[in-house]
C-alpha cells in the first residue's frame, strides 16, 4: 500500500504517527501538503512528492497548515482531488471543511438534535450588535469566536453592542455563542478523542480562565469518562462525519454535556500524558483499515 503522511508542522505527532504506522507494517512517506504541485498537459497532473507514479492509496492528514485563502484552497483542492481519483484521505476534505468552519459544525451539531449552546452567526456589524442587544447583557456575555479559530486564541466575551469589533477584525462573520458559566468555579471542561466512530480517550482540561486550551496553560487531568459524554462526543463526530477528531465537552449544569467544538485536526499531545490509550496508534489502526477497505480485492485465480 502506498501511504502519505501529510504533516506540515508539530513534529510529535509527526513522529508518533510514523511510528505507529509503521509498526502496523506500513512504510510512510511524509510529505507536506505545501509541497504538492499540479502539472497539466501529460501524464496525471497531481504530483505528490514521494509518489512519482502512482497516487497513494491512503493520506493520513495530521494538519493543513494555515495560510492564505488563496493557498487553503488550493491544498483542500488537492486533497479533494486525490479523493476523486479514489484516495482514502483521513480526515476526509469534506469533514475538514465542515469543522474547520465553525458555524458549519454549529449547524450540523444543532440539526443532529445534539445539545449545544446558542449560537448566532452573522456578517454584518449590525445584525450582531442586533443579537448581542438582545441575547447578551452584562454578566450575561456571548463568547465571540473567530470562525477558523484554534487553540482557544482569539476568544473574546461580548456583553454590549459597543464591545463588539468592526467587520474587518472578524474577517467579516461574527460567530457568537453563550457562555456557558461554570458551576462549581472550577474552569474545566473536557476533551474526548474519538476515532472510528468510537470515544476511545477523554480529560478533563482545567484552566485558570474561562479557556481551557492546552495550548492556553489548560492542564490534563485523567477523567474516568461518563458514558453520557462518550456517547455525546460520538454523536457530535458522526454528525461532522470526521473520521478521528477530539471533541469539547462542557458541562450543561444539570449532569450533562453540551457540546462545544469539533476538531478535525485534534492535538493529543496533553490527553497522551493522562490516558494509556496510545492514541497514534488507535488513529493509525483505523486509518489502515479504512485504506484496506477501500481497495478493490486482489483477484486470486481459483486455478491458482
Ligand atoms: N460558549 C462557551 N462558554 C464557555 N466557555 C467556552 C465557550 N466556548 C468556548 N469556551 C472555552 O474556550 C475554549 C476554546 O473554545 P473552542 O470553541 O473549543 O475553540 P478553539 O477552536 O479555539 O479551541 C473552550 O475549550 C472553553 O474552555
Ligand atoms: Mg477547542
């Protein structure tokens, strides 16, 4: 089997995800998805580095590497591409769009019946400041989001239309959502990873704000995973159709999970310190079967 690892950047999950593939057999070749170019007038015009002659059957997607618009759309162009000429891509293109867009997964979230807090997503500073006069008040805040945001950057409360930015500071959508406040004063939420289907890892993140990022100084903390919230992190990756993703969890105040986020390109570096689970592992063994399934059976010839 020929298996692209696109990893543009995070040289720990690079590493964990070769190795893991590797031990299950296959042989990788890293690539970065920056370095696919396209080549019209000849033989077929996608040319991924490693892959001189033929396609790989299978592109495990560790992440896609900010950049422009113009250059975003291009590489999910391209992953679109090896898609249609019947590349297993993990995560699929598709669920990457749909969750790396924020209002999409609030959407798809809501229509799948799954509880989430309110959101509103708007374009014009107006109709926000409509939303924010009528849902927010002082003490009563909306979280304000960028649409494409990660990593807990960029969070911003909004209690008055007057706190709001202009257009240009939210590259024009204004994705609003209630804050949720937490009971108990601790601030936790918690992360559960999901692959295949299944919730095979979760932590507690706690902060100490209202952002419980990783990346934000959140800390991991083992968590002995209700089936509620696996169950509630299962659902919400089925209804983006993410093929592995970590989930964020908060809870409603009443013994349940609202769910907050999608990621189609989770980080797992803080669940690994809490969890046996070697999630690598688990997104390599799934990744390789969804390739194996997806390749049309060798013919043997019964005369042998
Ligand atoms: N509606 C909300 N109410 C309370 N806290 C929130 C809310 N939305 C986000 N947060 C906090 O901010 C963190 C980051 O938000 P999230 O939606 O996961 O975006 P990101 O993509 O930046 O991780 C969450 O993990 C949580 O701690
Ligand atoms: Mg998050």
């Amino acid at each position: 089997m020929r298996i692209g690892l696109a990893a543009d950047n995070g040289n720990w999950h690079k590493a964990r995800l070769k190795a893991a593939l590797e031990h299950l057999g296959a042989e990788p070749v890293l690539f970065s998805l920056a370095d696919v170019a396209i080549e019209t007038g000849g033989r077929e015009p996608l040319r991924v580095p490693g892959f001189p002659d033929a396609l790989p059957d299978g592109v495990l997607l560790r992440t896609v590497a900010g950049g422009t618009f113009e250059a975003t759309t291009m590489r999910l162009g391209v992953l679109h591409a090896l898609v249609a000429s019947g590349t297993t891509v993990w995560n699929s293109p598709a669920s990457i769009e749909r969750s790396v867009d924020k209002a999409m997964t609030s959407l798809l979230i809501d229509r799948a019946g799954l509880p989430t807090p309110d959101t509103f997503v708007c374009s014009k500073r107006e109709a926000a400041a409509a939303i924010v006069a009528r849902e927010a008040g002082p003490g009563r805040p909306l979280v304000l989001k960028p649409l494409f945001g990660s990593q807990g950057e960029g969070l911003q409360l909004i209690e008055t239309p007057d706190d709001l930015p202009g257009e240009d500071a939210v590259s024009r959508v204004y994705y609003l959502q209630r804050y949720v406040a937490r009971s108990d004063g601790l601030w936790r939420d918690y992360r559960v990873f999901v692959c295949e289907g299944r919730a095979i890892a979760g932590m507690i993140r706690e902060g100490d704000g209202w952002i419980t990022n990783v990346h934000r100084g959140g800390r991991p903390l083992p968590w002995a995973m209700p089936a509620a919230a696996a169950e509630r992190a299962e659902a919400a990756a089925a209804a983006v159709g993410v093929d592995y993703t970590g989930v964020d969890l908060v809870e409603d105040g009443q013994g349940g999970f609202l769910v907050l986020e999608v990621n189609s390109m989770p980080a797992w570096s803080g669940l690994q310190k809490v969890t046996e689970v070697d999630i690598a592992l688990a997104v390599a063994r799934g990744f390789l079967a969804a390739v194996r399934a997806a390749r049309p059976p060798r013919l043997v010839s019964a005369l042998g």
